[in-house]
C-alpha cells in the first residue's frame, strides 16, 4: 500500500471545441479529486489535487503550477515554496495546442523517495478529456511508472475524476439543497445528489458544492471520506453515460 504515496504527475489532456488564447481565463484554478486504481488490485483510491495557471496562448506557468500538498498525502513536500506556500512537486513543462480541439501536454519535475531504504523514481501521467469547455471537469486515464522499489519498473494504471469546486455563495451555484433531507451536520450521498437538477444522480453541480464542503471544513455541512468518494465514482459515471 506504500506504493501509492509515490506518484509523479505528467498531465496529457485533450479538450474538445477550445480556443487557446482563451486557456488562462478557462483553465487557471484548483482541482480535486481522485484516481480508482484498477491494477494492481487492491490499493484502492489515490487523492489527487493541483494548481494550473496558465499563461495567455495556452502555455503554462511553470513558476505558479504545482501539486496541492494539503489536499493529498501522496506527493512530498518541495525543498522551495511558491507564491509563499508549502506545495508538492511544481509543473516543470506544458502548454495546450491545437484549434478544433486543445491538447495540453504537461509534466512534473522529477523528484525522489525512500521506500523500505530503498531509493524511487516516479513518474504519473493522466490523459483525459475536458468535460465543458470551461475545463469544469476532467476525467481519463491515470499510469504511474514506479523505478527502484522492484528489480524492473512498476506500472499503477486507473482512471481519474478531477472537478474544480466551486464557492458556495459563487459560480451561480448554492448548493442550497445540501443537508435538507436529514439535516445532522453532515452530508449523505442521497443530499449531494439532490443538489442538482436530477435528485437521482450526481452532476456537476453536486460534486462541485460536496467537493467545496470537503476541502474547506466548518463553512457548511461536514463531508466524510468515504461519501466523497462515492460521489466522485458516480459522477465519472454520470460523464460516462454523456
């Protein structure tokens, strides 16, 4: 299970119907979420969360884009802050390209870890799709290649949810209906569903006020662990059916 506190992300994402010169105002911001792996088998979910910014034309600021190191446990910590602030492993390269669809390829600077005394290189790469042309959520594919924990490379493959959450008093969004059905403080899959236009299903709008509520505790209903990735998994489910 140690295994998986050791990724290194390179992102490859392709989204569909997006201007370039557009890809700072769309695309700068947070993102959470979570990659199912599915082989090998049983080691369960991975937290994932960044900070993209991205310059006009659709390149990346390499000196303002990083992993989010409070938001998961997975990565370590840099030896040099940005913008002030403890974070993961910075985005070293990357730009998205492309007219009737943008691609955006995009790598993490390398870094090291101990595991068993034993010295690891990692290397994650995410190819997905944007789900809106406003970059609201990415889903795809996740492969992590691990070097120096076996005597050959380890691959970690899965598929991952990445949303940005939204404000609970912005983005037009109140996530009004969270906590009404049995109002104890803390939220039920059954509620988050309910904040959407479809009671019966997660949608954007549901995963995007739970994904708020969870990473920003005491400025609303709780969110555990386990409905938070419930959710997630219905809402890839949901993009699926699209």
């Amino acid at each position: 299970m140690e295994i998986t506190r050791f990724c290194l992300m390179t992102v490859v994402l392709v989204v569909m119907g997006f201007n370039p010169a557009l890809a700072d105002s769309i695309l700068t911001g947070d993102y959470f979420g979570s990659v199912a792996v599915d082989s090998p088998a049983g080691l369960g979910n991975i937290d994932l969360a960044f900070h993209l910014t991205v310059q006009s034309g659709g390149a990346i600021d390499t000196d303002h884009s990083y992993i989010i190191l409070d938001k998961t446990i997975l990565f370590p910590k840099r030896d040099v802050q940005i913008d002030n602030m403890d974070v993961g492993p910075k985005i070293q390269s990357g730009s998205f390209t492309g007219t009737t669809s943008l691609s955006l390829a995009m790598t993490t600077e390398s870094f090291m870890g101990t595991v068993s005394n034993k010295t690891v290189t990692r290397t994650v790469t995410l190819s997905g799709v944007a789900q809106t042309t406003r970059g609201d959520s990415i889903t795809g594919t996740y492969t992590e290649e691990i070097s120096g924990y076996l005597s050959s490379p380890m691959t970690i493959k899965g598929t991952f949810v990445l949303v940005r959450p939204i404000s609970i008093t912005t983005g037009g969004y109140s996530c009004k209906y969270m906590d009404t059905l049995s109002p104890t403080g803390e939220l039920t899959i059954e509620e988050i569903r309910a904040s959407g236009s479809n009671p019966a299903k997660v949608e954007f709008e549901d995963i995007s006020c739970a994904l708020y509520l969870y990473y920003h505790p005491g400025q609303g209903p709780s969110v555990s662990q386990a409905t938070i990735q419930q959710a997630i998994s219905e809402y890839k489910s949901f993009l699926q059916e699209k």
